[in-house]
C-alpha cells in the first residue's frame, strides 16, 4: 500500500513539474525581433529582472519595454508585422501567438502605458483582426487591416510632462485600413486620413477635423513603408544610428 502511494505521489509530482515547464516554456515564447534602434532601450521581463536590449535583441510576451527620451525602436514580430516605439514610451507584450498553420490560437494584445507607437498590421491581423488589441488608459484600439499611430499623453495628475501641443488623452492617426477606438463612453471607427481623440476611459472617443500636432519622426534608416505595407521600397539600411549592446 505505502509502495502503492508513494507511485501516485511521485506521478503527481511529474505532473505538477511538466505543468509547470508548460508554462514557462509558454512565457519565454519569443514574439519579435529589435531591427532598428536609435538610443536606449530597456525590458522589464515577466520574473521582474530589467536588462538592455540591442539590436537583433528577441522579445517576448510578458516583456515591458521602455525607450529612452531619444530613443526610436522598431520591432518586426513573428508574423511580420511591426510595431515602432517613440522615444519616453512604456508598452507591454501581454500576449503574442502565432503559427502558420494554427489561425485559432493567434492572440496579439499590447498595452501602451504611455507615450507613442506606429503599428503596421501582420499576418496575424490580416486572417483574425479581432484577435488584435492595443489597450491603453483610456480606450482600447481594434484594427481592419491597418497602419496607425498613436500617442497617449498623460494627465497633470500623473506627474509626467505632457506635450505642449498636446491636450492629455489618447491621439490616434490613421495612416492605412481603419481602425475602432472603444471604451465605456462608447466607440467609433476611424479610417485612412482621418484623426481621434479620448481624453478619458468615460468620455466616447471623437474624431478631429485636422492634425492636432501629432507627430511621428523616426530616422530614416528605419525603413518601414507605412503606406504601403507590402511594398519592399528602398533597400534596406544595414546601420543604426545607436547600437546598445
């Protein structure tokens, strides 16, 4: 009987390690690659360590990343779409999944906690768009088959400083496709063109007649084509201008 027991407790313990590798091995799932990089750049990963990333750095789900003041990186993920980080941005990989041959487990989901990114739509949002989220403060971004940029600016009470020429809230332009901003106060779709605003998680996102001073200027070796996502363009630049390592 103790023999008996003692296979049952060593079964379960087998169990509970496999699980568990499961799960790390689920954690450590690489979602893309740094391929340009003007400045600093730092990740806070799921276990908490903080490291500099370089270029050619991996990251993965559960990665928070934060670019310096004069810091631009563009990240190309597994299913080749792209995400460009502004300088003073804090954003999260909260979930990313992607295999060929499995559309039902794709899962993209980002926070932008705050600053600015631009976006380019991968193969992962072109077969299941509804699978693709950016949260941020005060609305969460959907997409159609998109290119965008957005720019969170926080409130006086955050203690961070806001742009002059922007009022605190979500600031989103859409370059390419459509996109649909949602919250509690309700939701709207923006396309090609066109610019919104949310200043608040209660307040229904609008749209904005003209460019409220939203601005997006990464280097030019940061070869992205935001108008034209399939396009090769020029060749692309080998060089960077701040290599951390």
């Amino acid at each position: 009987m103790n023999c008996a027991k003692r296979r049952i407790a060593i079964k379960a313990l087998a169990g509970v390690l496999l699980a568990g590798s499961c799960a790390l091995a689920w954690a450590a799932q690489v979602a893309g690659t740094i391929v340009n990089l003007s400045g600093p750049l730092m990740v806070k990963k799921a276990d908490g360590s903080v490291k500099v990333l370089g270029l050619k750095s991996e990251v993965e789900q559960g990665d928070t990343l934060v670019s310096e003041k004069n810091t631009y990186a563009r990240i190309v993920f597994i299913d080749n779409s792209e995400i460009t980080l502004r300088p003073g941005t804090t954003f999260k990989i909260e979930a990313f999944a992607y295999e060929s041959g499995k559309p039902d487990a794709d899962s993209a989901s980002f926070s932008l906690i705050q600053g600015g990114l631009r976006s380019l739509t991968g193969l992962l949002g072109k077969r299941n768009k509804e699978k693709f989220q950016l949260k941020t403060p005060t609305a969460t971004i959907g997409i159609r088959g998109t290119t965008f940029v957005a720019q969170y600016v926080p409130g006086g009470l955050s203690g961070l400083p806001a742009p002059a020429s922007l009022q605190p809230g979500l600031h989103v332009s859409v370059l390419d496709g459509m996109i649909v901003l949602s919250n509690p106060g309700g939701s709207m779709n923006f396309s090609a063109g066109q610019f919104g605003f949310t200043s608040s998680l209660q307040q229904p996102p609008l749209m904005v007649p003209s460019n409220p001073a939203l601005k997006f200027s990464p280097p030019p070796v940061f070869t992205m084509a935001p108008q034209s996502p399939t396009a090769s363009s020029a060749p692309k630049a080998q060089a960077v201008d701040c290599e951390v390592r």
